[in-house]
C-alpha cells in the first residue's frame, strides 16, 4: 500500500491543487490559496523522492506557514486604501433614530437617522416598549424589519 501511495500521490496531489484553487475562486480569502500552494510544495517533494508521509508532512508545514505568514499579508496589502466606510446591513447596526408610530404588540416604525424609515420590532431583551418620539438604536436587521432597543439616556453633563 505504501509503495502504491508512494507512486500514486502526485495524482492525489494535482486533485488537491485543483480542488483547492477552485474553491478559492469562489471565496477570494487566500485559504485554500494558501492550501493550493502547500500541496504544490507536497508535489514537488514526491517529485524529488520524498516518500508519501513526508510528502504531507512537507505540504502541511507549508501551508500553515503560508497561512500565517503570507496570508495576513495579503490581505492588509489588498485592503490598503479600500474604503472604510461601512456599507450595507453594516451601516444600520448602532445606528440612532427615533419612533414614528408607536410599538403594538412588540412592532412598529422608525426613522433613522440617516433619514430611512423603517418598519421594526423590538429585540427580544427589550424590557420597555418605546412611544412616539422615544429614542432607539438598531441592534439587527432581519429582512426588510429593523430589530431597534430603546436607546439609553445619558444624564447631561
């Protein structure tokens, strides 16, 4: 059996190789990237004789090097400049608004403060039901529903 792995491996290897570039062009994360590379290095090795256990030992110690070296790396040189504006689903968490049709049953609406008005309902924690023109902070957002809290008042300074 290990004379048949032995022989056999590179095989398994350029699988591997494949397998992983492929799903790392669906998920653009430098893991399997990453992965990719470490068997390249586990292919070289049996191609230079190395038997099929120190092949993987070789390929393993690769790729968590390259994990931990190379792709942080990566991914600060990548994100350099990019925008650090939160965008999205991101934007709305934390945000501050105020109601605009008071909570019936644990549901109601808001406006935010970046002007949207929003059909929401109260988080599950939330010990108070908020009136018309009561503070709020969204915690969540499910679907087209902002889940907000009552936002705490801070005594003035």
């Amino acid at each position: 059996m290990a004379e048949f792995l032995t022989q056999w491996a590179w095989v398994v290897w350029i699988a591997l190789i494949l397998l992983f570039v492929i799903i790392e062009m669906m998920n653009l994360e430098f893991t399997f990237l990453m992965l990719a590379i470490g068997s390249l290095g586990g292919l070289v090795s049996g191609l230079f004789g190395a038997p099929w256990w120190a092949q993987v030992i070789i390929a393993g110690v690769a790729a968590v090097l390259l994990l931990f070296l190379v792709r942080p790396a990566l991914h600060r040189r990548l994100h350099r400049g990019a925008d650090p504006a939160k965008s999205n689903v991101e934007a709305l968490l934390g945000l501050t608004g105020s109601v605009v049709k008071a909570f019936d049953e644990g549901r109601g609406q808001v406006k935010l403060a970046n002007g949207e008005t929003w059909t929401a309902r109260l988080g599950v924690d939330s010990p108070l039901q908020p009136h018309d023109g009561d503070r709020i902070v969204v915690t969540a957002i499910e679907g087209s529903t902002a889940v907000v809290a009552p936002a705490e008042r801070t005594a003035p300074q």
